[in-house]
C-alpha cells in the first residue's frame, strides 16, 4: 500500500467523522497506551523517589525561592552557569511558586505529565513508519521490555523497571520531545519509502515550520544536552534517508531549521549550553555503562534481524532506511565516546536501542497470515519480552504484598523529612551518607560539598570541599580542626550515620527510626530537642572529649 494511498484514506475517514455517518473509537494504541500509562504513574508514585530525584527536587527548589537568579542547586553558592536550570526546570520552579508546592512534590508530579509527552512522541512517530494500527502498541512494549536480563537504572533508559524511579526526569520529557521531533521532521523529509505523510495544516510545511521544528530541536537541547545528541543524529537519519533531491528551497528550509535550534539554545539567559562540549567533568561515573552493556542490553537484539530485513528491501532505499541510518548513527557516538573517553556518550544507549525496537514493532504489525520467517521472529520477541519481564521489570508493576514470587523491587531509598523539619533551606549541612547527600537537598538545605559535580562549581573548587568533609569526619580530627571547616564553608548542621561519631561540640536535635541517622547542631544551645531527641542529646553529650557514636546516641534516646 502506497503512502499517498494511506494519506486519502485517513482523510475521507476524517471526513465521514465530520459529517456524523461514524461514531469516534479508540484505536488500540490510545486504549493501551491510556491503561499503560495509569499503571506506570500508579508505580511511579508508590514508590519513594530516589537517586537524581533529589537533584531535580533541590533545583525545583531554589527556583521557588528565586526564579530569575536561583542558587546553586546542591550549594551555598551561585547558580549563574548550571544547566539544570533548563525551561523544562524553570517551569517546574514557576509551578512551585504558583501552586505552593515543594520540589518533591513537583518531581513527582512531573512524572505522569512526562509520560504523556513520550507516550504520545511514541505513537505520533510509528504513525510516521507505518499505517498499521497495531505497530504502536507493539514498539511500545519492545522499547519498555526488550533491553537485558540485569537492571538498567540511569537517567534516559526507559525500561519498565527504571521508569518507577525517572519519570519525573528531565530527561524523560526530552525523550518525549525527540519522538515528536523525528515525526515531524519524517513527515517533511519527502520520498521516504514506506513512509506515511503528515496530513493536517499546509502551514507546518512552510517555512515557519521548519522554524518552529527547529525550536523543538533547541529546546530539547536546552532540556537535556546529552538526549539532544540522539535527536540530532535521528534527525539526521530521516533527512539523508527520505529527502530527495536538493532544490534551494528546501535546503534552505532546513538551514533555517538547524539556525532556529541552535539560536534558542544560544540566547537561554541561565546557562551557556555549548560551554558542556568540553566538560569532561562527568565521564569518570559513566564509564560503567560501557562496561555493563552486554547484560543489560542484550534481549534487544532481537530486533536485529527487522532492522536487517528494513536495509534489504526498505522501498528502495536500502540503508538509506532511516531506522538503519539512525541506529549506525548512534552505535558511532556510543563508539566514539568509548575511544574518546567520552564516556557520557554512553548516555544515548537507551535511544541506541529505539531504532532495534521500533523496527520489530512495523515488522511485527504486518497482517496476518504470517510466513515461517516472521512467525520465528514474532515467537523470540515474545520470548525475549517475558524473559525481560520475569527477570528484571515485574517487580515494578507487582507489588511485593501481591507478589507470589519474590521478584526484584524498586529500590525503596529512607526520606528525610525528619531532619529538613529542623533545618531551615539555606543552612548548610556536612552529611556522610550515601543516600543523605543524595536526597537532602531535595528538602531546601544545602550541602558543603555537592555530591554531582556541575558546571556552575569548579569541579577543583568541589574535590577541595569533598576533602575537607573527609577530613571534618576523621575520626582522628581534632576540634579546631572540625571548627575551621565549619566556619569556611558556613555549616550549622551534621547529618551523620549511625556508626560515625558525634562530635563533642555539638547538640543532638533528632534521629531516624528508619536508618538510625542523627542530625546534630553545631555549637551548644537547647535547639529544638525534645522527648526522644533530648535524650539523644544527653547521650551523646556524655560522650568523651571526641564524642560518642551516632549508634549509642539513637539507643540512649530509645
């Protein structure tokens, strides 16, 4: 079937709507994207948010506090320069400040509007690949289920297990956008064999929309640097694979699309966007992702033999096909990064897979009856899916009170709500937990020593701070010595695991049930103790000269 003859399909069936001869019913596609996605937000919101979430809360909040000149996100210090201080952020901060919320409460909130945005990216760029109206639903489930059978958990890798913890991310609406932005811009690349035209406004053809595409493309960018380069690459990958011919007008409506994306980018008054290129700040963590790729990716291989079928015989186009293109085009960055040492590049391998998984999804939509070779492949999708479904994502939709089996949960990481009701935001705090210096800062308070790094902190200036909150929690310090690193970096507050030690001059205020923590205000004074927390308190106060352990202060308060 032709794409024109598609195109006058879908318009006389429009048409009839219009006229009252057919009732308005739901494709497959927006009944189970619809059940999808209130599945999805119920998991998201049981579970508590944790990693990066603390990071895009602690943003949230101090653009609720200041929305034109927010401080650092995680520090006491000047946010001038910090790309977390995106449109995607600064919406999320004017919300804040409309509402009343805090920014846990916002982050959370953010994740079913995300998921909307990328659910239906998802369906608008099938559209663009094929007509069949099951296609969307199966490139969905190949892009939530085909990836490893060991969990994938980073920010961008939209499994079903890791969206319980990253809907609320920026980088999940940045991906929403990049479905967007392929589909338009497939819809304009014309000549793309199989491919399905746009039909709706003549204007979106004109050149102020390859402008307004442009911009999409900008924002993305501001939004999220790293899933801005999968989008580039994807929008590569259909110009060269569906434009033919070169006439002026349309190379110049694409030049204008491209200057439109990057003079958005360019004129964002909170931070420069192309100051990251070479910020290399970051590629020290993200060195594991390189290392942990055959396990965690390994299930969508299966779609390697659609995407091969795509090369052979896509209308002519051969590996011009744009899915083929756009997935040579990332393996090469992914590539790149590897060599470099670039290692954020690894960032884009959970849109690397997108072109493996949509192509399985068209090739699998075809109707039926099937030949041998498409029902062998229909079988190892079905294969692969529930093998990455009972090994590592059904722990995310099962509840462990429902759950028969015992199968792998979100993590579930401790709140801090108990000790942000005592510190007021601003205050400065030494914390030696891990999922303290993580998530405190959600709450408003600040850390002395940030725990990721960002371009608005020297990272020299944050190792510095690191050291001296090394050295403040020695065991070995004297008081002096603690006393110093509190004065030069404005501390008020110790946040301190139940193993550490309290130090002398300091005054308990509170402690976890949950974790056995302690929050300890610097310098003598009542603080707002009280029952329990008073006589964690004493017990720690009658320590010896060096203080008593976080542990034997909790047991004296019980």
């Amino acid at each position: 079937m032709s794409a024109d003859v598609v195109t006058r399909r879908e318009a006389v069936r429009g048409a009839t709507a219009l006229r009252g001869r057919g009732a308005w019913r739901p494709t497959p596609y927006q009944v189970c994207g619809g059940l999808f996605w209130l599945v999805m937000t119920l998991a998201y919101w049981r579970i508590p948010l944790c990693c990066d979430a603390g990071q895009h809360a602690a943003v949230v909040e101090r653009l609720r506090a200041d929305l034109l000149h927010p401080r650092h996100p995680m520090a006491d210090l000047p946010g001038a320069g910090s790309p977390y201080y995106s449109p995607y952020a600064v919406a999320q901060g004017a919300f804040a400040r409309l509402t009343g919320l805090g920014g846990w409460a916002v982050v959370r909130l953010s994740g079913p509007v995300n998921l909307l945005v990328l659910l239906t990216g998802i369906g608008r760029f099938t559209r663009v690949l094929t007509p069949r109206r099951p296609a969307p639903v199966l490139c969905l489930f190949a892009m939530v289920l085909l990836w490893g059978t060991e969990r994938a958990w980073w920010s961008g890798y939209l499994g079903l297990m890791s969206m319980t913890g990253n809907l609320g991310y920026p980088s999940t609406f940045a991906i929403g956008l990049a479905f967007w932005a392929w589909a338009f811009t497939g819809t304009r690349a014309a000549g793309t064999g199989g491919l399905v035209r746009y039909v709706g406004p003549s204007g979106l053809r004109s050149w102020w929309g390859y402008a307004a595409l442009g911009a999409l493309y900008g924002l993305i960018l501001l939004v999220h640097p790293i899933t801005s380069i999968a989008a580039v690459l994807g929008a590569v990958a259909f110009v060269a694979g569906g434009q033919r011919g070169w006439p002026p007008a349309v190379a110049g409506r694409w030049l204008l699309a491209g200057a439109t994306a990057l003079l958005v980018a360019y004129g964002w008054p909170y931070f420069d966007v192309f100051a990251l290129t070479g910020d290399r700040s970051v590629d020290a963590m993200h060195e594991r992702l390189y290392e942990g790729m055959p396990g965690h990716f390994w299930l969508a291989l299966t779609g390697v033999p659609a995407l091969w079928l795509r090369a052979r015989r896509g209308g002519g186009h051969g590996w011009r096909d744009p899915l083929v293109l756009m997935f040579a085009l990332e393996c090469a960055a992914v590539g790149y990064g590897w060599v470099s040492g670039h290692y954020t590049y690894g960032r884009i391998l959970g849109l690397t897979l997108v072109p493996l998984q949509f192509a399985l999804g068209v090739e699998l939509a075809e109707p039926r009856p099937w030949g041998p070779w498409r029902r062998l492949l229909g079988g190892a999708a079905a294969a692969g899916a529930l093998t990455g479904f009972l090994t590592v994502h059904a722990g995310a939709v099962v509840p462990r009170s429902l759950d028969p089996v015992g199968f792998d949960q979100p993590p579930r990481w401790p709140t801090y709500d108990w000790a942000a009701r005592h510190i007021r935001p601003g205050e400065a705090v030494i914390a030696d937990g891990y999922y303290s210096v993580h998530l405190l800062a959600g709450y408003g308070p600040d850390l002395a020593a940030p725990a990721w790094p960002d371009p608005a902190l020297a990272e020299s200036e944050r190792l510095r701070r690191l050291a001296a909150v090394r050295a403040c929690l020695d065991p070995s310090s004297t008081r002096a010595e603690r006393t110093a690193v509190a004065r030069r970096y404005h501390v008020r507050w110790l946040l301190l695991t139940r193993w550490r030690q309290v130090p002398e001059e300091t005054t308990v205020v509170a402690w976890s049930r949950e974790t056995g923590e302690v929050l300890a205000r610097i310098g003598p004074g009542p603080g707002t103790r009280t029952g329990a927390a008073a006589g964690a308190g004493a017990g720690a106060k009658g320590g010896a000269g060096t203080g008593v352990k976080a542990g034997a202060a909790v047991r004296a308060a019980r």
